[in-house]
C-alpha cells in the first residue's frame, strides 16, 4: 500500500496518529477495572487495529472475563515524545476508544473512536475509514536518529534554517531545536526565557523514503544562505 500524498504541506491528522501508533514503545489501557501501564507489549496491524500482549497479572485479562460479552469498553492512550532533549517534548497524545476481545493469542483492540491532540492543544476527531486506509509517515521510523543526528551534529545547521522565520517570530529566541520531521517539511521548536512556539518548514517536494531528505534538506539550508534577512543570532544549542 502506497503513501498517500497531500496537497497540503502537513500531514492529515490520519497520518500523524499512524505515526505515532508505528513508534509508541508504551501505552496507557483503562477500562471499568482499572488502568495498565504497557511497555513493549503491543503491535499494530495494517488497518490499526492494535494487538495487546499484557503481563499474566494484568487488569486487562480480568476486563475481559468480567465483562458482559467479553469485550469491555476500553481506553488506550499513546504519547508522542519528541526525541530531541526540549523543556517540553509531548508532541502529541492519541486516544482510541473502542472493545478489547481475545482472538486466541492475544487481546485485540478494536477502535471506534479516535482523537488526536497537538502540542498546542488543537484535538482533531479521525475519521476511522480513513484512519484504517492510512500508513505511517515514511519517515516515522527513522525521524527520531535524523532528529537526534541534527541537532546533536549540525546545530550549525538548525541556526542557519532560522534564516527562513521571520524576524519578528525570533524575538526572544533564546535556543531552537528541531521538533519534527515527516515527509512534507521539519518542524523547529523556538524556546523562549517565557514560553515557546513551534514553526514549520515545508519541503519543496514530500518525500517518499529516507533518501530524499538529504536533499530536500540541502534545498531548505540553500534558501537559508540566500536570505536576506538578518537578525542576532540566537543560541542555537
């Protein structure tokens, strides 16, 4: 199955909940019973839904029992950290409610309702048709070593990107750090002594796979240099 292309230049809030989905290591699961903290113990298979593997002495295999067909209302939340070190790095939270049923190996989860919520606090309801037609940004697995690489070997870099924010967006800029990347641009997070805002940088092109972000990448940094805007610079560390 083939990315789906935007016109826009962010992705639909179907593709950042596959994203999240694809690189959460834990999740919160509450039902009537109570609420697990799972580690390590869930998959996604192609059309979302999310198979759960809980410790013997989990509430989970409990909920089920108790529950009047076997498949109790349940509540599974994903966090989406950013992995760059950032006064404030939840990027996003994802809530799934749906039922929990055993298909014979492991609890299945089958959503009914999804809703995403930004850094800014902007919650978008996602479509379920669309949410199950939808796969993970193509740099999903991997935006957590570019980010990391960036800001870690080329905070040289990430200043000269600032070029392209306007100048009244800098004031008070205290450090920029990149926040985000997906195939349509990467995201820089502005920290202020007060506060903080995040801008985008929207790619030339999506990107299908890893290899053409070096290049879209080198694009943006060419846009830099030729600015002409000029301003203090910020610490960029």
């Amino acid at each position: 199955m083939g990315v789906r292309h935007s016109s826009t230049a962010v992705p639909t809030a179907a593709a950042r909940a596959r994203s999240v989905l694809a690189t959460a290591w834990s999740c919160a699961v509450t039902t009537e019973i109570g609420r697990d903290e799972l580690v390590g113990a869930h998959s996604v298979t192609e059309d979302g839904r999310i198979r759960l593997s809980p410790p013997e002495d989990s509430a989970l295999a409990a909920a089920v029992i108790c529950a009047p067909r076997g498949e109790p209302s349940t509540l599974v939340e994903f966090t989406d950290v950013a992995p760059v070190p950032l006064r404030d790095r939840i990027r996003a939270r994802l809530w799934l409610s749906g039922s929990l049923a055993y298909d014979g190996q492991d609890l299945v989860f089958e959503p009914t309702c999804a809703v995403l919520q930004e850094s800014s606090g902007e919650r978008q309801g996602v479509e379920l048709d669309e949410f199950a037609l939808t796969v993970p940004d193509p740099l999903a697995e991997a935006e957590s070593r570019l980010l990391t690489h960036l800001a870690d070997a080329h905070p040289d870099a990430v200043e000269q990107l600032t070029r392209l924010i306007g100048p009244d967006s800098l004031q008070g800029v205290v450090r920029v750090r990149p926040l985000a990347l997906d195939m349509h641009g990467i995201s820089l997070r502005l920290e202020r002594a007060r506060g903080q805002a995040d801008v985008r940088l929207p790619f030339h092109q999506p990107v299908d796979d890893i290899t053409q972000v070096t290049e879209c990448m080198h694009a943006l940094l060419m846009r830099a240099r030729l600015s002409t805007t000029r301003r203090g610079r910020p610490v960029g560390g």
